[in-house]
C-alpha cells in the first residue's frame, strides 16, 4: 500500500489547540533492513491508552512511505491512508502496533528522515523528519523508550543510547531514557572513528567517538578536547553529568543545519566537527567549540527534558543558546564574547523583528514549524533567559535550574513550567516578564537626563515604546532590566554598574550625592535587547570610548561614534573629523586591551546596519551609496593611521606552532584588520607577503580576503584553488570569499559564474549557503539597482526548493528587508518572491515564507 496523494494546502497549528496524544508508547522496537533505495523499517510499538487525554483517534504520522503490512496484537489490520498518515481502530486497553515500510533514501534530498549523503546512511528528524522513517505519533510531548536493531553491509552502524550487541553487518542499540521521536538518529557507512574518553563527577567512565570518513581522522582532536571541556564545565557550573556509556558525534557533509542533538548520537554538519590549523581559522575552531558545546548541553535542556509542542521551541533552544555563550565567554574572552553575540543579534533578529518576519519567541501559530527555527527563537530565546539571570541574580538563577532539573526531568515541558520554577525558586512575579515571549518585537528605549547641580543629583528618564507588528498592534510594557553606570568626568566611575528594573512605559531613576555632573554609561553588557535611543555628542562618546569601565559599551561608544560618521558620508558627503580617527588611533594603538576587544572596535559598522539606521531615521537607504561611503571610510582611515597599520601587523605576528586559543586568535585578528588597512595603502604588497608565508588558515584567508575586497588580487585566488581543491570545507571558502568580496555591480556575475564551475553542487546546503548566502550578504550587490542580484537569487531558489524546500525558505530570508528600499528595489524584489511563489509544487516550507514576505 501506497500512501495516496490528496493535494491538501497547508494547515496552520495553533497554540491554543493543543491536546495530549491518546496514547502512551511505553516500548519502541525498530529494525532497520538498509538498502539504498529500498531500506525496510520494521516497528513494533507497545502502546497503552493516556489517561490524561480525552482524544482517542488513532493516528500516527507518516508521509512517503510506503506501506508493506500492518498489524494490531499480531493480527493483520488495513488502516486509512493520507499522505500525512494513518488512522485505525484500536482496542480499549494496551496494544501492540506493528508496521513494515519501505523508504528510498538515495533519493531524499530533502535531508529529512533518513538519507544518504555520499554513501553514507544518516538521519535529521527535528522538527516532523521521524514521520519519513515510519508511522509514529511525531511529536515532541510523545516519549519512549527505543530499542533499535539495524542491518546492513556496513562496517560501522550507530544508533541512539548504549550498544547492546553487534556482529558483522548487524548492530543493536538500547537509549533507556525516553525520548521523542525528533530525537531519533541512525548512521551506517564506512566510517572511522578518533576516541577518547571522560571521567564524569560520580567515577562513572564515558567513552567518547568522533566519525568521520576516512582522511578526515586527522581533523578530530579540536571536536574532542572540546566535549570534554564542555562535559566538564557542564558538571562545575549547571551540575549537570552525562547519562550514558557512550557519546557519539558523526560528521555528514549533506546536513541543513549546523548540528543535532540526538541522544548519544550528535549529527554534525562537517563544517561544524572538522579542524586543522592549515584548513581551519580561528573563527572556525570558535564556532566548532560553541556548536559542540550547545549539542552537548541539549543533553540535559533539550533531551532530558524537551518540549511539549514546537511551539515551546525557544525554551530549549534559547536556554542552550545561553549555556553556549555562558561557555564561549568562560573559554575565551567574555567581553569579546559578548560583543560577538549582539552584533549577531542584531544583524540577524533586530532585523527579523523589524519586518514581516516578525514573530515572538513563542508564536501562537505556525504552518510549517522548520521556518520558525530563527534567530528569534535562539538568539533572542538566550537574550530573555540573560535577562532573567540578571533579575533574579546569580544564586537565584542556580537555585531555580536546579528546581527545573529536578521538577521536569523526563517531561515535556512549557515556558510556563519554566516561569513557575523561578517563582517558586525566588519569589519573584514573572508574568509581566512572560510578554518576552509573548510579544514579537523589539523595544525601543529612550532615555533622557536631569542634572540637579545644587542637590548634585542626576535623573535618568526612561520611556519604552514597541513598534506594530504582524498581527500584533499593541505592545503593553515589558520588564526591561537596565544596568547603568555613572563616571565622573575624569574618567574615574562614581557608581558602579546598577540594574534599573523598568516595569512602566515611563520611569525615572535618579542617583544622589554626586559631585559633579557625571557621564552616564546605559545598558551596560547589553542588559535588554531594545534599541537605545539616547541623544549624545561626539564627545561624549570619545568619552566612553576613552573610559568606560564595561567593554561592551566602550565598544558601544565606538560603534556609534563610527555610525555617525558613515552617516555623515552618506548624507552630506561629510569628512569625517580628525577626532575620530584620533579615537580610533587611540584604541588600535592601546596595547593594554585585548588585541581580540581593538579588532572588533576598528570594525565599521556593516552596510545592512548602516541601511537600517538610515530606514530608522526616516531616510531610504541607497545600498550603494552606504557601499561608496564605507570605501571612502575605510580608505582615509586606512592612509591616516598607515604607520600604526604597520606596526600592528608586524607586532601582532604569532610565531611558533599554532594554538586556537583566545590569545592567539586575538592576535592574529588584529593582524589581519591591520593587513585589511594597509592592503589599501601598498597596493596588496603586504597581503601577498602574507598569502605566501602563511602556515595556517587564518593567515592565508586573511591576506586572500584582503587583495579581493581591495582588488589587488593577481594569482592568489587560483593558487588557493590549486591548493585546496581536494578539501570540501576549505572550497566553500574560496566560493563565499570571492561572492563577499565582489563589487557591488559584479557581485551577481561572480555569484553565477561560480554556479558553473565544476565543484559546484546545488544538492549541497554548505555550498548553495557559501555562494547565495555570500550574495545575500554582499547588500550593495545583492540590492544592485539592476536587480541582477535578486533574479539570479530566485532562479536558484526555485531550482533548490524541488530538492531541499528546508534551505529554500529559509534562504528566502535574503528579501525580507523590501521595505526599507526605494520603489524601484521594491518591485524587484517583490516581483522575484511572486515569481517563487508562483511555481508549480512549491513545497509548504517555501510558499509559508513566501506569503509572509509579500505585502
């Protein structure tokens, strides 16, 4: 039996609608018969009716799959088929359903369910991939207890949990803990494997296993030493051990995402597990550490206890988020670690929540749950949970975790689970708080200020104010926690960093017994993630550039300081003033900050950035007017400091073997900044020294983004090519860097020519994100006035969503800025999404995204 076609349009899930499933599998038993095209799943489902349900339809999930035979307690049954799965009458009591299906994985590009990506068998089942294995209630709040027993001609097959058994070509796995089905996770293939193993806080022995295909054993120790300073840190700080014998991580070239959690058996993207010095920068050894890290944390805020519906995905995925930066900040530089995040968060979420993307980080609906895994859900889920950590304090917050672990271990929870916890955890009334994720949007706070020299008091008035959006007009006030500091005009801080607790639409908070009028430093480490509207001199910002005790908003001052220039460029073709290079001199040159904290100062702010605050201040931004201005920018500072350039990138070298670690990575950081300056002075005399003698990845890009942004590369891009062409991995950076680099008029022709080239692989999600994603972020050539960039982005989009309607929505995002551009840019665009919206058999995935981009 087939599963018939009945053409149904997409249905929107509500929150509100939620019921618990009818039936509780107490016992899951699957076998797998692998085979490329023809691979049997054998269940066998010991189910018992849910007490707690008043629904008890049968119905279990399936979609593509095809049928071979059904039964209930050993007698064979003939269920209803859709193509979203099956119905059937079942007994009163306890029952046992049992199904063989037949699934074609060589043919899933779709990378959900079970799949093949070169040769090798592997799985993705979060959000609904389980459903394409077999029928399963697939749904988070529904959890067992897998037995798994998989079959093939392959030397190495894994599964969830312990092994049991295994012999040539079978191999048996047991995960005693329950679990739901998007957890699931299966490999098989020729595979080998870098070990080590872990020690956890109660004695108990782990081994642990990195995958990989053969060759690639090389490149697993970074992946390692990382778990085991994750398992580590997990015990010290959340006090949290891991539950199992073993811990597997596989690395797949094909993969949508970055990682998956599954129980025991951690699913990577191979970008995100393989590292070497000579194929790997610094900022890929950071990503690897934070991304195994997260997967590893979701053991417990994620696997232990999960979601009860999709629609409680920013509790795990916000609280694991917050673990990983917490981590990050602990191994590294806090500091830096912090700025890294809010440039992230608001590149990626600040923008989302000011366009018809817009959704809470707990949306009331959905229609397909793969488009709502966004930097709203991760990155401003770890923003709230930040901010509930700073209300409660640091011993509240331990306390009530503990609380959560204890009270919902095994559960499927909600966030109001999470909320009741801190409650009774701390004392504290959180509902007000719960409009975090509630409510879509971000603040906007404005602050003013009173200074009372003869009662030497300073007054700050707060007033927040959330704009529209879709579906959501009216936006009460949120509990917005505010740290301030207070400097006196010698640089020296007269009250130290203050949180302000803003409950109302309008609050004032005033500071006594101050001696003069004092500078005042507000949002401190980015307290809340709002936008602060503060109004501010020049001077007063080289102030806090000078002399903030908080890096973040020194960093701030700087940021904004640079803004204003840019501004400044674009608007009046306005030279920016001695002072500010001055300022930026100051800080390039201050050898007591941390070499990583003085890259990131010198770094302008970003031409998407610098076209949202122009759409901010009512004016429409031109993207390549912001372009030319950034050049002109980024030349006068690159000729007015050419000495410090010199210097730096001479001093900052990093001899000796190399080390990923933070000290390193800063160093070579502010090299390459310095070598990104001095490239526009010596005609990319330096960056070719340095392409040349380079002896790790971090030094050859470097020089090699260096000559393409200042068009002064000659044989390097084809001698990296020459080097590297055999390597996967370092490949997407020869594609990404050259589309990145490209003149705004040229992007869109780098970007189709490289479509061409051979190594191109549109099945691939890592190389259709290094080429269209490097478009979508190269802004003045992707919003080209001749609008090649979005034509050529939806002819690729539409090719794509045949294959993998996953990275196809999810790369529709590159439009959903429209509305900040002129007509013309408008139309294109929105001609472009009506065209991918118009095609034939588009994929629910993309015609969701489709429809909330367009007016």
């Amino acid at each position: 039996m087939t599963a018939e076609t009945t053409d149904t349009a997409p249905q929107t899930v509500y929150l509100a609608d939620y019921t618990p499933f009818g039936f509780i599998p107490e016992k899951v038993e699957l076998r797998f018969i692998l085979d490329p095209h023809a691979t049997r799943v054998l269940s066998r489902i010991e189910f018992r009716p849910n007490p707690q349900a008043s629904d008890r339809r049968f119905f279990l999930h399936g979609e593509g799959l095809k049928l071979i035979a059904a039964s209930i307690d050993g007698a064979p049954v003939t269920p209803e088929l859709t193509d979203h799965g099956l119905c059937c009458e079942v007994p009163e009591g306890p029952f046992v359903w049992a199904a063989e299906v037949e699934i074609d994985p060589a043919a899933n590009t779709a990378l959900e369910g079970l799949y093949m990506s070169n040769g090798m068998y592997c799985t993705q089942c979060e959000a609904e991939g389980f459903r394409k294995i077999t029928y399963y209630p697939d749904r988070p709040d529904v959890m067992s207890v897998f037995t798994v027993h998989v079959e093939g001609p392959y030397p190495v097959l894994l599964s969830n949990g312990n092994p049991v058994d295994s012999a040539e070509g079978h191999a048996t796995w047991h995960d005693p803990w329950p679990k739901p089905s998007y957890l699931f996770a299966l490999v098989a293939g020729d595979l080998v494997a870098r070990s080590a193993s872990f020690t956890t806080m109660s004695g108990r022995h782990v081994a642990l296993n990195v995958w990989v295909r053969p060759g690639d054993e090389g490149k697993c120790d970074f992946a390692l030493e990382a778990l085991q300073a994750s398992m580590k840190w997990d015990e010290e700080v959340y006090g949290r051990e891991y539950d199992l014998e073993v811990f597997n991580i596989v690395a797949v070239d094909d993969f949508n995402m970055g990682a998956m959690e599954n129980k025991g058996l951690n699913i990577f993207n191979a970008s995100a597990v393989l590292a070497s010095p000579e194929t790997s920068t610094d900022a890929n050894y950071e990503r690897i550490e934070a991304i195994i890290a997260h997967e590893y944390f979701h053991n417990w805020t994620g696997n232990r206890i999960t979601c009860r519906d999709w629609f409680q995905l920013c509790l795990k995925e916000g609280l694991t988020v917050f673990r990983d930066q917490q981590f990050t900040g602990d191994m590294r530089s806090a500091p830096v670690a912090r700025i890294e995040n809010v440039i992230a968060l608001r590149g990626r979420q600040f923008r989302e929540d000011n366009g018809p993307l817009a959704h809470p980080p707990r949306p009331e609906s959905f229609v397909e749950i793969n488009n709502f895994y966004t930097a709203t859900v991760y990155e401003k889920g770890a923003e709230i949970i930040g901010m509930l950590r700073r209300l409660v304090g640091e011993n509240g917050y331990r306390k009530a975790l503990d609380l959560y672990f204890a009270r919902h271990d095994g559960d499927a929870a909600t966030i109001e689970d999470w909320l009741k916890v801190f409650e009774d955890a701390t004392g504290r009334e959180l509902a007000q708080f719960k409009r975090w994720y509630t409510d879509a949007g971000t603040p906007r706070l404005k602050v003013t200020e009173e200074w009372d020299g003869d009662a030497g008091r300073l007054t700050l008035h707060l007033e927040q104010t959330t704009p529209p959006t879709p579906g959501q007009d009216q936006k009460p006030p949120r509990v917005i926690p505010v740290d301030v500091g207070l400097l006196n005009p010698n640089g020296d801080e007269v009250v130290p960093t203050t949180t302000l607790e803003m409950t109302e639409a309008r609050q004032s908070f005033s500071f006594d017994g101050l001696a003069s009028r004092p500078v005042a430093s507000v949002l401190r480490d980015f307290s809340a993630p709002v936008i602060l509207e503060r109004q501010s001199d020049s001077a007063e910002r080289a102030f806090l550039l000078a002399h903030d005790t908080d890096p973040f908003n020194r960093w701030e001052a700087g940021r904004t300081l640079a803004r204003d220039v840019l501004l400044g460029l674009v608007l009046r073709d306005e030279a920016p003033s001695g002072d500010f290079i001055d300022a930026l001199a100051r800080v390039a040159g201050d050898d007591g900050l941390d070499p990583a904290f003085r890259a990131l100062a010198l770094r302008l702010p970003g031409q998407d950035e610098m076209a949202q605050a122009l759409s901010d201040a009512g004016v429409t931004p031109d993207p390549t007017r912001i372009w030319e201005a950034t050049e002109q920018l980024s030349d006068t500072i690159a000729q007015r400091m050419r000495p410090l350039w010199e210097r730096l990138h001479t001093e900052m070298e990093v001899t000796g073997p190399y080390v990923p670690d933070a000290e390193g990575a800063g160093r070579r950081a502010l090299r390459n900044t310095a070598l990104m300056a001095l490239s526009r002075c010596d005609g990319g005399a330096a960056a070719r020294a340095q392409f040349a003698a380079a002896g790790n990845m971090t030094e050859q890009l470097g020089a090699l983004s260096s000559l393409l942004a200042t068009q002064t590369a000659k044989g390097e891009v084809d001698a990296f090519f020459e080097q590297w062409k055999h390597d996967r991995l370092v490949m997407d950076k020869w594609f990404g860097l050259q589309v990145m680099q490209a003149r705004p008029e040229k992007a869109a022709e780098v970007a189709e020519a490289l479509t061409a080239h051979p190594l191109f692989d549109l099945r691939n999600p890592n190389r259709f994100r290094s080429v269209f994603g490097a478009l979508a972020g190269n802004a003045a050539g992707f919003h080209h006035p001749s609008g090649k960039g979005y034509g050529l982005m939806a002819d690729w989009l539409i090719r794509l969503d045949k294959l993998n309607p996953q990275t196809t929505a999810r790369m529709c995002s590159a439009f959903e800025t429209w509305r900040r551009y002129d007509a013309d840019r408008q139309q294109m665009m929105t001609d472009a999404l009506r065209r991918i919206n118009a095609q034939p058999g588009l994929s629910p995935d993309t015609t969701e995204m489709t429809a909330r981009l367009l007016p």
